[in-house]
C-alpha cells in the first residue's frame, strides 16, 4: 500500500527503475530495437523476492543481491527490513510497466486505436549503482516478442490497462502477465513538487534460449512525474502470483506520463 507520508522519496522511488546513469553498450550494433512513443503511463510494482521462492521464477541462475547489500533500493521496502530482521536477506525485486501509444521498429510503427502498446520488466536490485541488472522481458505485441524469439530471446506476455475504479473516481492501473497473474493498483494520483523527472537509462541483462546471454539498454526521458497513493491487489495462483503475495510490502509509484524513448537489445 502506498504511504502518504513518505512524500520525500523523489527520484529514489524509481532510482533503480527509471533514473540511472546512462551506460554504454559494448556489444556493438543492436539486435533489436524498438523505439516507444508517448508515454502514457509508467510505473513499478516494488517487491521482495523470498530466497526460496527463487527456483520458481526466471532468476534461479541469478546472483541474488540481499536487501542488507543491494543499491538504489525503494525506500519502502527499506522500511519493511527495519520491521523485521527477517528480511534483510531478501531480494529487492520490481516489476515496472510502460503503456506507449506506438512502438516502432525502423519505419514500421505499431499502434492501436483501442488500447496501448505495453512493455513490462521483471528485474532484481543491482549490488552497485548503475550496473546491469537481471530481467525478464514481456510485451503486449505478438509482433513484439516474435522479433526477439527468432534470434533466441524469450519474451513473455503482458496486458496493462489504466482507467476508474467502476462507480469511483479513483484511478485504477491493472496489469495481467501471462494471462494468469493479475497485478491491479486502485487510488488517486496527483502533483508532487517532491518528484522530478529527466533522462532515464539503465540495463538489463537477459537469458535466452540455449543459455545465451543478452543485454538491452533502456532510454526513456518522462516528462511529467505523480504521486500515487493506494492500494495493490494480486490475484492468481501462479509462482508470480505466490511471489509477489509473500512479499511484506508491495508499494507502487510514482506514475511517469510523456515523453518517448527506445529499448535496445545486444547478443
């Protein structure tokens, strides 16, 4: 649940998801890229990752980084550590999710009239700032994820809507992964001097199939940042769905809107 009274968190509420140094890809040209158009909404789910939960998601070969050593950490789930000892040794985890209303690929643009183009990240804390951090891709388009399961990358679906909670004025963000696991944010959102926006980069590292490894670089630049305020509910009997409901804390925020960007994926 997110916590009116930690209105100070500024740019640390997405430091890990959306405001880090901008690094450089050596791997040379890009396998795939896909640019983003206007951003319509932005935002992460902050979790922990229980240790012996981990052969269960698509980070059992990952190093997992405890919250006691972890960087650019969420202070909410900082907050839950204090509470319990118990947890320092948990991982910091995020699932973010991006509505776009096209996606592009050289000149070929995908748009439709009716709902967005979503793009979602599983990812884990990083031991230093800045560095590369473990992911799972998911993509709303068919054609999105064909483009990275032909050279070997494993891409899963998601669907995301934004809109009210029905005969409310409250805001509600859903996202449904795979099918099974529905994420659904119900609250109100609004202006917070507090929050800034700018240049926003980091990257992911990736398995693919036959145990090849990838990285994508991710550059988008918001131009508007809220504060969200409200509740998360997580329904499914998935492993996802088992993982994010073991977590002591699942906090959401804040929403980025505007501004477009590209992801960039290396073999």
């Amino acid at each position: 649940m997110a916590d009116p009274d930690w209105k100070s968190r500024g740019l640390a509420a997405l430091a890990a998801g959306l405001l880090v140094p901008a690094l450089l890809v050596a791997q040379g040209s890009p396998r795939v890229t896909w640019g983003v158009e206007s951003l319509q909404a932005g935002f992460c789910v902050h979790f922990l990752l229980d240790p012996a939960l981990v052969e269960r998601t698509p980070f059992r070969k990952a190093d997992l980084v405890p919250l006691s050593e972890a960087a650019d950490v969420d202070p909410s789930l900082r907050h839950a550590a204090a509470e319990s000892a118990d947890f320092a040794a948990w991982t910091p985890s995020s699932i973010c999710t991006y509505q776009f209303a096209a996606t592009r690929r050289g000149s070929r643009v995908q748009r439709d009239d009716d709902k967005p183009q979503v793009i979602s990240v599983w990812r884990l804390a990083a031991r230093s700032p800045g560095e590369p951090v473990p992911a799972d891709v998911m993509a709303s388009s068919f054609d999105l994820a064909k483009q990275l399961s032909r050279p070997g990358l494993r891409v899963g679906l998601v669907r995301s809507t934004s809109g009210k909670v029905p005969e409310s004025t409250m805001d509600e963000l859903k996202v449904v992964i795979d099918r099974s696991t529905t994420i659904t944010w119900s609250g109100v959102v609004s202006p917070d001097t507090a929050l800034d926006v700018g240049p926003a980069s980091e990257q992911w590292r990736l398995r693919g199939t036959e145990e090849s490894l990838w990285t994508a670089q991710r550059t988008f630049q918001p131009t508007e940042a809220l504060r969200m305020v409200g509740s998360v509910n997580v329904v499914g009997k998935t492993d996802l769905a088992r993982v994010l409901q073991a977590s002591p804390i699942r906090w959401v925020g804040p929403l980025y809107r505007g501004g477009s960007g590209e992801i960039a994926f290396f073999r």
